[in-house]
C-alpha cells in the first residue's frame, strides 16, 4: 500500500539532497537553527544516533547524548530546514537498528564500536630509497721515479 503518485511528487519536492547517510550508532554533530527573540543562532547538538524512522519528507532520527550526567535526546526532522549541516563524526558498527538498550547503559559500557579503517588508507608511504651514488673514479697508482 504506497503513496498515490501525484502525493509521492509533492513529498519529493520537499525532500533535502544534501544530508549525510545516517545509520543507528553513527556519533554525529547536528547544526541546528535556534531562533531566540529577534535573532538567530546555531547550536550544536553531539550524539549517537540510536534509531531512525522512515518515511518519506516525515523521516526523522534520534541523537542521544550524557550532558552533565543526564542523559539528553532529542528527535530531529530529516528533512527540515533548520537543520544547517550534519556532520558524521565516526561511523558505529551495531547490529541493530533501534540502540534503546544505550539507556541503561553509562559510561565505557556505552560505548559504540567505530568501525575499522582500512591499513592502506592509513599508512604512510614510504620514503624513496636515496639515489646511488656514483662510484669515484680510479686512482692512478703513482709510479715510483
């Protein structure tokens, strides 16, 4: 049971290209706009994410973060305008897709695996070996006069 096509287009335009991919256990930083009276500021919210919900332009994700002690989360709208920027700060490797068991869980216990990054990206080259050097010319033995 899918959405008629005419509302289909009419979600997809209101649909953000620019966002990162997302999955639960991701640590990310939200960029959010924050209006305050007359002014606008951006705020940054840190976390893991820890689950997502699908759906179209109605899609949205959960950030959770320890903020002094307490345990803060907070639901963001995928596809709204006042998100300025998400930045993907490592990627999680879980194996589920809803991380609700974090909240029992403090300190290294909740912890997040980051996945691995591959040797050959990481290593250095090695520097190139010197240029040989050119071998001195003989020595004419000197002949006693």
């Amino acid at each position: 049971m899918g959405l008629h096509p005419l509302l289909k287009e009419i979600e997809s335009s209101y649909r953000r290209a620019d966002l990162p991919d997302l999955r639960a256990g991701d640590s990310v930083r939200v960029h959010t706009l924050i209006k305050e009276g007359d002014k606008e500021r951006v705020q940054i919210f840190e976390g893991v994410v820890i689950g997502q919900h699908r759906g179209g332009s109605r899609a949205s994700f959960t950030v959770r973060k320890v903020s002094y002690g307490v345990g803060v989360e907070r639901i963001f709208p995928l596809h709204t305008s006042r998100i300025e920027k998400i930045e993907v700060l490592q990627k999680g490797r879980v194996r589920r897709a809803r991380l609700n068991y974090l909240r029992q869980l403090q300190g290294r216990a909740a912890r997040i695996k980051g996945e691995r990054q591959n040797i050959a990206e990481v290593a250095v080259p090695a520097p190139e070996p010197p240029a040989p050097v050119p071998a001195a010319p003989a020595a004419k033995p000197e002949t006693p006069a």
